[in-house]
C-alpha cells in the first residue's frame, strides 16, 4: 500500500509541475490542479487510510482463534 501510495503522490505531483509549467489546461488538468490545491486533505485522507489499516490488522490478530495444533 504505502508503494501504491507513494506512486499516486508523485504522480500528482509531477502532472501537476507539468500542468504549471507548460500552461496545459482542460478537463484532466483541471482535476489535476483541484487534487494539488487540496494536498493537505488528501495528506489527511492517506495517514487516516493507513491509520483504519493499522487498527484493523491489530484487531484481527487479537480476536482471529489460533489454528489448532496437528500432530
């Protein structure tokens, strides 16, 4: 997840330097531009993300029964 995540961020970021830089606007460029105005909430989004995950794996290890024993 965090490869995925880092992946996405600097994707972002770099259609977002390349959007500025070479003046392209329009329907994906725009998006582009509302993602990057909003990092900070999308900053938010991603450690809350990570945090539910973090959350959900330790209660799943606490409350999964151990697998019996065979021998």
């Amino acid at each position: 997840m965090s490869a995925v995540v880092a992946i996405a961020i600097g994707g972002i970021e770099a259609l977002g330097l390349l959007s500025d830089k070479l003046g392209l606007s329009g329907g994906a460029w725009d998006a582009v531009a509302a993602v990057n105005e909003r990092f900070g909430m999308l900053g938010y989004g991603i450690v809350s993300l990570f945090m539910l995950c973090w959350i959900g794996s330790i209660l799943f290890h606490r409350w999964r029964k151990p697998a019996p024993l065979s021998r």
